[in-house]
C-alpha cells in the first residue's frame, strides 16, 4: 500500500495519493478473477485463427 501511495504520488501529484491505492485493489481484484490471464488467453488465440 505504501509503493500504491508513493507510486500514485509520483505519477498524478497529490491526487495520486488517492488514485494509486484505488488502482492497486483494482489491478489486485481482476488478477485474483483470472481476468488477466483470460484476457491474454483471448489475445493470444486471436492470431490462431
């Protein structure tokens, strides 16, 4: 949480003080759904056809 906030800071000033930690539990939420991985599953298959 503390790299989210120092991360959010130095990418979008002040107002990444709220936005990295948001980001963060986003990012974590759809890597834990396997969205990632299907996303990429669905990329990589694309070119198969």
């Amino acid at each position: 949480m503390l790299i989210a906030l120092f991360a959010g800071f130095q990418l979008f000033g002040v107002i990444g003080l709220a936005l990295g930690p948001i980001l963060l539990v986003i990012a974590v939420s759809l890597y834990q759904e396997h969205v990632w991985h299907d996303l990429w599953n669905v990329m990589m298959s694309e070119g198969k056809k």
